[in-house]
C-alpha cells in the first residue's frame, strides 16, 4: 500500500465530510431562488451544525443505549461509504475490500439502525417514520443494486474503482444500459435522500414526513450528527451518480498531481447536480406515500431494463 494510496484516501475523506454541508446549503439556495423566495445563505448548515454541537442533548429517560449510540453509528457508515466512491481518484486502499454491494450494505445497516432508534423511544411518529423508512428501503435497495450492476456488466467487475477506470479511461462509446440505469438512479436517489416527490426535507407536517420523523426526538450533538449524515448520504449519492454516469476527472491510479486536478472538476459536477436537483424538486409535487411503492417499482423495471440490454449487447 503506498504512500498516496494512503493520501488520496484521506483526502477523499476530508473533502466529503467538509463539502457535504456545503452541497445541502448550495440545494436549498437553488430551491428558494426557484420557487423565488428568500434563499439561505450558502453556509447556514455550517452555522446550524457549529449550533447544534453546543447545546446540551436531551434524551428520553427510558431510551437504551441504541438510541445513544444511533446517530454515530449512521455518522461512520456515512463517511466509510464516502470513502469507498472513487470522487477524487481510483487508488484508494479501500477499492480491493469494499465494492458496490458492500457500499449498499452500508446504507442498510444505516437505515435499519436509525430505524431502530426511532422506534426505541416508542413514539407514535418515531415508529411511523420507521415503518415508512423501511418500507423505501425494501424497494430503493434492489433498484440501486440493479443499477449498479447493469455498470458492473461492463467492467466485469463489481468494485466501484474498476468501474471508473473502464468508463473513463476507454475509448468513448455508447452504453445504452447506463441510460436506463441513470433514470432509475435519479429515481432512487430522490427516494433514498428524501427528496420531492417521494419526501420533502423543509416539511414540519409530521403526518407526512419520512426522514424528519425518524429524528425528531433527538437534539443537540446526536441530531447534529443525523443532519451531517444527512448531508454526507447526499454528497454519497451525487457521487455514485457521477462515478457511473460521468466519471471523467477522477484521477487514475498512481497519478497523484491529477487528484488536485479532480477537485475543481468535482466541485464543478456537484454544483450542476445541485442545481439540477433542486430544479427538479421545484418541478416536482408530493407524491402520496401509497404511490411510492410504484414510483420505485419502476425504477427497479427500468434498471432491469438496463442490464438486459447490457447482457445483450455484450453477446
């Protein structure tokens, strides 16, 4: 293991954790400029973090240690799935142990965690935002899965830095499969981040909300560390999506003066996907939650789709 292997995948790290509160506060920008109202500063989740952190934490007097140890639990599965995404670079330690399927096993420990601790206060609204968080995962994660390996099909591998190396660094052609799978994507992502049209993260109506239910017994230092895993699950997400879908700019390995290259054409990327994503929220209405289950059923059709068509275009 060499020594930039090592540096890259700090760095990898480090961006994640300080641009992903910055890719949440740019969103919400976008969002009120195109709905034309008074739009957040860019660094209002900083400010809201740095709060957040030195208020005093209420918990529940008959809450166990899992609804304790929940938000650190979500906070690490959220930064090791940061750093399995090759966003800078391919040379990371971590490419060999950890690939895609992996990285969706991190994300469904995370949920199933943070659904437990929902539930463990016994709240009327903790345990419904629970039930609907796992109903979305139940249907989100074969799609994403899909999705992933419909990219896989191409590479004849499943890690996530293959992957990169084969679609960048190739000559440029044409891969119909990654069409149906970037819809499908899209799709998820929405539901995964709790997006409009699937859920709304400026709702205070808690009869309809998913991801503010599950954290709304939490306070000071644990729902700060919620609202940046929050945040890091996002910036996690735009960047699977750029890594499949656009992966050029993210250095080779053993190439480490192309990984400060990388890091302007990564800000780039994720400033035009923020804006798409907040474009789309503002065009976008509230789905009813009966209507989820047919949302995200379409995206796994359409990611099968994809990988149907890879498998037979590859014969």
């Amino acid at each position: 293991m060499s020594f930039t292997a090592l540096l890259s995948q700090l760095i990898e790290i480090v961006i994640a954790i300080a641009l992903a509160p910055l890719l949440t506060g740019w969103v919400n920008q976008w969002r009120a400029w195109l709905q034309n109202k008074s739009a957040p500063r860019l660094w209002q989740p900083y400010r809201m973090l740095h709060k957040l952190f030195n208020k005093e934490s209420m918990v529940a007097d008959h809450a166990s240690r899992l609804f304790r140890v929940a938000p650190y639990v979500m906070f690490g599965c959220m930064v090791l799935a940061c750093a399995i995404i090759p966003t800078l670079s391919t040379d990371l330690p971590l490419a060999p142990a950890a690939d895609a399927i992996a990285l969706v096993g991190l994300f469904a420990l995370a949920r199933v965690v943070i659904s437990l601790a929902a539930m463990d206060v016994g709240t009327a609204f903790g345990t419904m935002g629970a039930r609907r968080e796992m109903l979305i995962g139940f249907l989100a994660e074969p799609a994403l899965l899909m999705v992933l390996f419909s990219a896989s099909l191409i590479s004849k591998s499943t890690s996530l830095a293959t992957i990169v190396e084969t679609l960048a660094h190739r000559k440029l052609a044409i891969y119909p499969s990654l069409a149906f799978a970037g819809v499908a994507f899209t799709m998820v992502s929405l539901a995964e981040n709790a997006r409009v049209p699937v859920d709304n993260p400026a709702t205070h109506l808690e009869l309809t909300m998913i991801h503010e239910a599950l954290i709304l017994e939490y306070s000071g230092r644990h729902l700060a560390l919620l609202e940046w895993a929050a945040s890091l699950k996002l910036f996690a997400y735009s960047c699977i999506g750029l890594a499949l879908f656009f992966p050029w700019g993210i250095a080779e390995a053993h190439a480490p003066v192309a990984v400060l290259l990388a890091l302007p054409a990564l800000v780039l990327k994720l400033a035009i996907g923020g804006f798409l994503l907040a474009w789309v929220e503002t065009l976008s209405a509230k789905m009813r939650i009966f209507r989820v289950p047919e949302f995200l059923g379409t995206a796994f059709l359409l990611a099968v789709i994809g990988m149907l068509v890879q498998l037979l275009l590859s014969h």
